[in-house]
C-alpha cells in the first residue's frame, strides 16, 4: 500500500475495478494492523487470543477489500500465518511439545517485539526530525509531480478510519438485509468532495459517524476516497480525543481548488 495514489478506475464506483492504492505514512502495514488490534482489545502480547485475532484481522482485510483499498500482498500472507497458527493451536499437542513449552505463536510475538522496538527507534528519530526543521529553515520548492504524496492522517491511524467505515458498512447491510429491486446509482468522488466541503462550512467539525449514517456503499466508498483526497490535500484534517475514540473532521484553514475535483472521476 505504498505505491503513488490513483483516482478511481472506471466511471462507476459500483463497478469491480483495480484497488485504489494510497500512499501512507510510513509503518503502516500488516503488523501494524495486529499492534492495532492489540492495543484496542487490550490483550497480552504474550499471550494472544489467536482466534479472536484472526477473526478481527480478517474482517479489517474485508473492509478494505470493500472500500477499493489495494490490498497488499503482506496482508494475505499475515492472514495465511495466522490461520496456521491457529490451526496447529487447535490440533492436539504432543508430550515433548509439551515438556519443551513450544507455543505456535511464539515467532508471531517475538516479530511483533522486534517491530515495536524498532518502530519507537524510528518515531523517536521522527520527532527529533520536526524539532530541526522548526529551527533550521528550508529553502521553498515544489516536489517533483513523479514523487509519491504521502496522506498525513494527523492524529488518527489508517486503521482507525477502516474501522469507522466497517462499522458504517455492517450497519447498513444490517438496515438492508434484503432489497427487493437493485437500483443502480453513480457516485461520484468529486460530488462527496464538495458535499463534505459545504457540510464542513455549515458546521465544522462534524462527527464521522454521524456524517456516515445512512448512507448506501457506493456513497461510502466515494466519501471514504473523496475523504482521503481532502486530507492529502489539506482541506480537512482527522482527529480523535482519546485512542479508538471518535473520528472529527474539522475543515482546514488552507484553501483547495474545487475545480479540480473532477479530475477524481476518471
């Protein structure tokens, strides 16, 4: 999920088309996603519910699959890992497996020991890069249009916002379980755009849950790739007041061409 961001394939976001792929800020993969669910369900990461992992880590790769996200290929085989381990805790264990004390998810805990430590390393050299650019100016340029653009996500996690759509996603096929005629309907991303613009001018910030009530998939697979747009290009920004609290959306002081909206529908 690192590859330089792409609009929308095709001209319906209802149509199967090639993943959306988005360039995020750095450490944002598949053991992150398992530090996410620990930290969230506040489990012992020496000691971890592998089936209840597994279960919550494959609804996440749904939802991303759902939301046109491209889903790597470290993604599928963390989820293969995980079945595999949680297979072989399942199966019956031999006597000298026992005496030795070996625990199938010991190579799972030890990887994500080593990544915590190294991605503290890596924060810590982060935080000591913004201090030196608050105290040595840099030159004014613009970056070359062939770099990737990172989304900056403030203070809320890619994974964050997957589960505010997921919830969103589960309610609305829970208040439409069966639909008796298929209506077929557009949704454009730059339309959501300037909606979640003129919404945010009205009131600002708004909740994301309640800016998501009701709403059918195509329109929240249009908001979710219109909302990631806006906060590349610093409409708005995503925060939360505490950890796996409510995502706001508060619109930016920084001006955006609405014009060039349209430029997301092709």
């Amino acid at each position: 999920m690192s590859d330089e961001p792409l609009p929308p394939q095709g001209d319906e976001l209802e149509e199967e088309s090639e993943g959306y792929r988005i360039s995020l800020p750095a450490f944002e993969g598949p053991l992150d996603l398992l530090l996410h669910l620990i930290r969230k369900h506040k489990i012992d990461i020496y000691d971890i519910p592998i089936v209840l992992v597994t279960e919550q880590y494959n609804q996440y790769l749904e939802a991303m699959e759902q939301l046109d996200l491209d889903v790597a290929a470290d993604y599928i085989y963390m989820a293969a890992l995980l079945i595999h381990i949680k297979s072989k805790m399942l199966l019956p264990r031999g006597e000298e497996a026992e005496e030795q004390g070996e625990d199938p998810r010991s190579e799972l805990v030890e990887k994500l020991l080593e990544y915590q430590r190294f991605k503290a390393v890596a924060e810590s050299f982060a935080e000591l890069d913004m201090v030196r650019m608050h105290v040595w100016s840099r030159p004014p340029g613009r970056r070359p249009e062939a770099d990737p653009v990172e989304v900056e996500m403030s203070e809320v996690s890619l994974f964050d916002l997957i589960d505010a759509f997921r919830h969103a996603l589960v309610r609305y096929k829970h208040d439409h379980p069966a639909p008796i005629e298929l209506v077929h309907s557009t949704h454009k991303v730059s339309d959501m755009m300037r909606g979640l613009l003129d919404e945010l001018i009205v009131r600002s910030p708004i909740r994301l849950q309640w800016y998501l009530e009701g709403r059918s998939r195509g329109e929240l697979v249009a908001i979710f790739l219109g909302m990631l747009e806006l906060v590349r290009l610093g409409g708005i920004s995503l925060t939360q007041n505490e950890a796996f609290g409510e995502i706001v959306i508060k619109r930016s002081e920084q001006d955006v061409d609405v014009s060039q909206f349209a430029m997301y529908d092709h």
